[in-house]
C-alpha cells in the first residue's frame, strides 16, 4: 500500500502541478475587501479538488468571516488513528506590486522555484495533503488513518473566526492528533520538526498625566514627564541579563530538560548565521542560553513601539500630556497569557503618580504549545521525514506564534504535529517562492507520516 501509493504520487506530478498553478491563480487576499469574490472562488475550487481527490463530506461552511471548507475520509474505522489536518487558503497583499520580477498570480518556475503569491504561505503546502490522500485512496486504495481536513480564509488577518468555529465543532473535529504544514525546515537538506511554539501577550499602556502639553521652560523640573515614565517603566522590564523582571513573569515557566537542549544543540544555528541576518555583531540576552534558546525557549518581554511627545522637523520645546507605548512577550509552556497580562499590569502601575492616568489594553494573546518530540506522532513524523528526505529531521522550537495549535490542544486534546516543508521563501514579501522538489517531498513524507502512524 506504501509503495504504490509512493508510486501513484510520483506518476501524477504534472498533473498535481498544474492543478497547484490553478488554485495559485486565485487572488484569495483576505486583507482586502475587493477580493471577497476571490475568496469564494478558492472555497469553491477547493471543495472541488477535495471530491476528487477522493475526500468525503465535503462541505463549505459559513462563519462569521469567511467561509471554512471541510472534507474527511473516515474508512480506517472508529478504532483507528484520527488525523486533523490545518491550513489556510487566503493568502497576503502582493505590495509593492513593483518589486515582483513576475505577476503574483501568474505562477511561474523559476531554477526550480515556483514562484506566486501563497506558493509557500499556505497553498503549496496544504496542497500538498490533498494530493497526499489522493495518492493513497487512488485505485481503490486506502488509508490506514482516518483523516479530516479543515482550511480556513482568515489566517493572514487573524482568524478571528477559527476559535469559535473549532469550540463549537467539537464533535465534527474530533481527532487523535493535528497535523500542520505552514512552516519551515532549518535549510534545503536538513528537515525539521517543530515541537514547541511560543504564546504571546500583546499589551499597550496610554498614560495621561497634565490637562495639555506644558512649555518645558515654565513647567520642566516640576512635572513628572509622561515620556519619561514610559521609558523608566521600560527600563525596569530586564536586568543587565536580558531577564524579564516583572514580579511573577518566570513562576509558571517549564525549564528545559537535558534532552530538549540537547536536540536545540544539534540544530544548525551559528553565530555568523544570526550576524547576517541581524546586522549586528554581539548578541544580547540571557548568557546562560544558547541564542537558538532565548529565540525559541524563553519568555521574552519586547518594545514594538513607542510615542510621546513632538516627532515633526526641528524643536519643540514641551512637556507632552501624554505618552504611550506597545509591547508584546512571548510566552512558554506553561506560562498563561492572561496571568501575564496581569502580572504586566500590576508592574506597571507601580510607577503611575496618583494624579496620572493609565490605560492599559490587551491587542492579543495566545497560548504556548509543545509536542513532546518522544511522542508517537513525532515519532512517526521523523520516520517520514527520513524516507521522503534520506535524513533525519533535527528537532526544534519556533520563537513565533500559532495559537490554532493551542487551541485544537485545548478543546481537542490532540498533540499537533508541524511538518513544515518550506524555507525562508520570501513569505509575506515580493516574489513569495516555494522549491519544487519541496512539493513534491512533502506529498510523499505526508503519505509515508499517515503509514506510519497507522503501524
């Protein structure tokens, strides 16, 4: 069943791409409003393509946003494995539309590159499950998981209707484990399995101190200056180590164990490597841990903007009324996001004066995640990737956040797998890419993922 299945994938690889170049043709842009008549022509396509690759049930379901579009294959049995495959559909505006050396929905190969908006984010590697399943149910053939499949068309804009859709479908999403491609493996010839992500807190604080802005000659030396109490609640976040000093912030943190840091040292992570793509030359931080560690393994308390004050040419010379500023940290299992929040809160009003006003907002959070790497699933994802890639994968966290992952966690109870087939590949940016022969790996590493989890 394996081989054949192998077989059929490899026999099929035009036709696969062609099909790939169509659903890349579909400006399914979901930041944008003039693309809604886009966005039904993906779901549409999509739910095609399901049915015929062999897919049942399937449906486009309506949510608050846009549409979700869900298909499965159950013939395995209640008693076996049931796989929850993710992915997205919609896909990030093209601009600046100047930059791209061809159309953004005219796909086209380039030195082995595909090269089109969504070719690596997401479409290309959700794809890649469609024709994996397809593979294996063709000729009669079948699969030794159930699988179901959900894709979603608000990814790039925060899938603000995923969660609801998920809590209240729990029944119709029921799986054993989740399964995600919408990531990257560390270079061409070494894949990678991400069993951790980081959460996230997004926070901002508004203080508001005189009536209006003051003459700093007139009033300078005896008004607390709401930039100043800005930057001083900043500067307290981090000792010289690049530590987290607010009260409470490491309490619920999970320590590395041996094994975890032991699989973070074989990943490929130089110096040089974090020099060239920061542009700088000495790293910051916690010097009891490795770079790839802070990056992916730690709680981090960031700055991502702050304002206050006269910005316009030359001098003004005032004490502003009111100043502000936006900060995000990410969080690690078993941090809370919400805890956090408060924590955040709690810190900062220490440094208010009592005729002063604080205004504190949450923009966002989401909660960390972690696969264990002895686990089944990820023991049969290194198994697939060693025969789809001839090598097998390093294990590694991802600094960034996907809080679908916590959430299928959460009111699933499925361990999710991240089997990522992409690289760098320009997402989000002109010329957006993804390797052909990546593609086409990722369909056989999802068939040999689905063989050996059903064993």
């Amino acid at each position: 069943m394996l081989d054949q299945a192998v077989t059929n994938a490899r026999a099929n690889r035009e036709r696969q791409l062609n099909q790939l170049f169509e659903f890349l043709r579909i400006p399914s842009v979901s930041a944008l409003s003039e693309h809604q008549v886009d966005i039904e022509r993906a779901t549409q396509w999509l739910a095609s393509n399901m049915t015929e690759a062999g897919l049942e049930h399937v449906e486009i379901i309506s949510t608050g946003g846009n549409p979700i579009v869900y298909g499965d294959w159950l013939g395995a049995g209640p008693n076996a494995q049931t796989v929850l495959v993710y992915g997205h559909y919609d896909v990030q505006p093209v601009d600046p539309l100047e930059l791209w050396i061809s159309p953004p929905f005219d796909p086209q190969i380039r030195d082995g590159e595909i090269y089109a908006r969504g070719a690596s984010d997401d479409k290309g590697q959700m794809f890649a499950h469609i024709k994996a399943v397809e593979a294996m149910l063709a000729g009669g053939g079948k699969l030794p998981v159930n699988v179901k499949m959900i894709f979603e068309g608000e990814e790039e804009v925060g899938s603000p209707s995923l969660e609801p859709f998920v809590v209240e479908h729990n029944d119709l999403l029921a799986a054993t484990s989740g399964l995600i491609s919408d990531g990257r493996i560390v270079d061409a010839d070494t894949p990678s399995l991400v069993y951790a992500l980081r959460g996230m807190t997004y926070m901002e604080i508004r203080i508001k101190g005189p009536s209006r802005d003051l003459h700093s000659g007139s009033y300078g030396g005896s008004v607390h200056n709401p930039a100043q109490l800005v930057a001083e609640i900043i500067a307290s976040m981090h000792d010289r180590n690049g530590t987290v000093t607010i009260p409470g912030f490491y309490d619920n943190v999970c320590p590395l164990s041996t094994e975890e840091r032991q699989a973070l040292a074989n990943v490929p992570h130089s110096l040089d490597q974090w020099r060239e793509e920061t542009g700088l030359d000495a790293p910051w931080g916690e010097e009891e841990y490795t770079i790839l560690e802070r990056t992916t393994a730690r709680p981090t308390c960031e700055v991502n903007g702050m304002w206050g004050g006269f910005q316009g040419e030359g001098g003004k010379t005032i004490i502003p009324a009111e100043a502000g500023a936006k900060i995000s940290m990410r969080l690690v299992p078993d941090q809370d996001p919400q805890e956090i929040a408060r924590l955040f809160e709690a810190h900062v009003r220490r440094f208010i004066p009592a005729d002063y006003t604080l205004e504190v907002l949450e923009h966002a959070h989401g909660r960390p995640a972690i696969t264990p790497i002895d686990s089944p699933e990820s023991k049969a994802a290194a198994r697939a990737y060693q025969a789809a890639w001839g090598k097998s994968p390093v294990f590694t966290r991802e600094g960034g956040s996907i809080p679908i992952v916590a959430t299928f966690q959460k009111e699933l109870g499925a361990p999710v797998v991240l089997m990522g087939f992409g690289l760098d590949d320009n997402v989000h940016a002109p010329n957006e890419h993804f390797r052909l022969d990546h593609f086409y790996k990722g369909i056989e590493t999802i068939i040999h993922y689905y063989h050996y989890l059903g064993d």
